[in-house]
C-alpha cells in the first residue's frame, strides 16, 4: 500500500481496493515472477483477450507488482480485497499492467 501517486512515465498503476490505495509497478522481477507461475506474458494476454482469464491470474499479476512496489500485503489480502470490491473493480489495473509489459508505459497512457 502506498500514499504515493502513480508515475506513469516509470508504468505505474493506481488500483483503489476496499478504500486502501495500491501502487502498483511492473518492474522485470514481477514480470519473471508471473510468467515463473502463470506462464508467458503473451498466453495471458490471449486467455484475457478470449475472457478466458481466471481470478488467479488477476490476483497474480496484481499481488506481483504491488509486492514490487514495495507493499506489506500478502497474496491472499489480493485475493480477498479483489473478491470483496468486485473484480471488475481490479481490471482496469490488471489491463494496464499487461498493456505496459507488452507496449512499454507509453501504450499504457493512451488508453
């Protein structure tokens, strides 16, 4: 958790969840720790693109790069906050995550 403003030009990501504030970074550490579980950034991407995407890939990518940023929360504090907000609450970031790994920051910011 953090009190810090998201830094887009470093591809940071701003996520609200159960009125606390993530900062979220998807440094090359989180994208490795991703992929070491979830497989490559490009099947996630297509299981996402075909709504094929599962609460643990969402919880994952998440958790990974707030754990980057230097948050004190634990994996299953993700999952419970994302399942309590509502996951459509969790998208939008989980989106922009995947959009900067792939596009770099820039890509991020225009949509």
């Amino acid at each position: 958790m953090s009190n810090a403003k998201a830094n887009s030009l470093r591809g940071e990501v701003e996520l609200k969840l159960g009125g606390k504030v993530f900062l979220l970074r998807p440094t090359f550490e989180a994208l490795v720790r991703i992929e070491q579980e979830l497989g490559s950034l490009f099947s996630i991407v297509e299981r996402a693109t075909t709504g094929n995407v599962r609460l643990n890939d969402i919880v994952t990518v998440i958790w990974s790069c707030a754990e980057a940023g230097g948050s004190d929360f634990e994996r299953d504090d993700f999952g419970r906050l994302i399942a309590e907000s509502g996951v459509a609450q969790a998208t939008p970031a989980f989106r922009s995550i995947l959009t900067i790994a792939l596009a770099g920051p820039d890509a991020a910011s225009a949509d």
